[in-house]
C-alpha cells in the first residue's frame, strides 16, 4: 500500500483554499471529488499518475511552475509515479 500523500493549507478563507501537496514516491491522494475550480502549481517537474473514475489510468507530465486550471468536478486519485518527492500548491475558488 503506497503512503498518503501530505496536505499543508496555506490559506483558507471564505474565498480561497491554498494548499501545498507532497508526494513521496508511490504515494497517492486517494479517491476525492473537486468540490471548487482549480489551479495546480507544480513545484517540481516530474510525473503524475491519474486513474479517473473508469479505473483508467493516465499519466499527466508536469512542469515546476506550469500551472492548469480545471473546473468543480473533476475525480480522481493522484499518485507520485516518479522515484522522488513531488509536490504541487493547489489553488481551490470558493463559491
């Protein structure tokens, strides 16, 4: 069973959600639903691997300090395929 991947919020008021996320090697963020639109910051460079709600699994490569946007709704699980630590900040637009 791979590790948890660990959340630091940085921020979280009644508009915003800052969050900075690290991933160990092999660990995930587990099952989750985006409740708000996004935006993802990569710190690091490296890849990312998505399995969505049909069990497919995807790879996203990421670039440190390329970011994307996604709307509300998005589900996932999210796991460090690399063999180093992987970390982003997330971005969460409250309603």
């Amino acid at each position: 069973m791979a590790d948890t991947a660990v959340p630091s919020v940085q921020c979280d008021n009644d508009r915003t959600r800052v969050t900075e996320w690290r991933f160990a090697p092999g660990a995930t963020t587990g099952w989750h639903r985006h409740e708000y639109d996004y935006v993802i910051v990569p710190i690091t460079s490296g890849l990312l691997g998505l399995t969505g709600p049909d069990g497919t699994v995807t790879q996203a490569e990421l670039q440190a300090g390329v970011s994307y946007f996604r709307e509300a709704g998005v589900e996932h699980d999210v796991q460090n395929i690399n063999d180093f630590e992987f970390s982003f900040v997330e971005v969460e637009f409250k309603k």
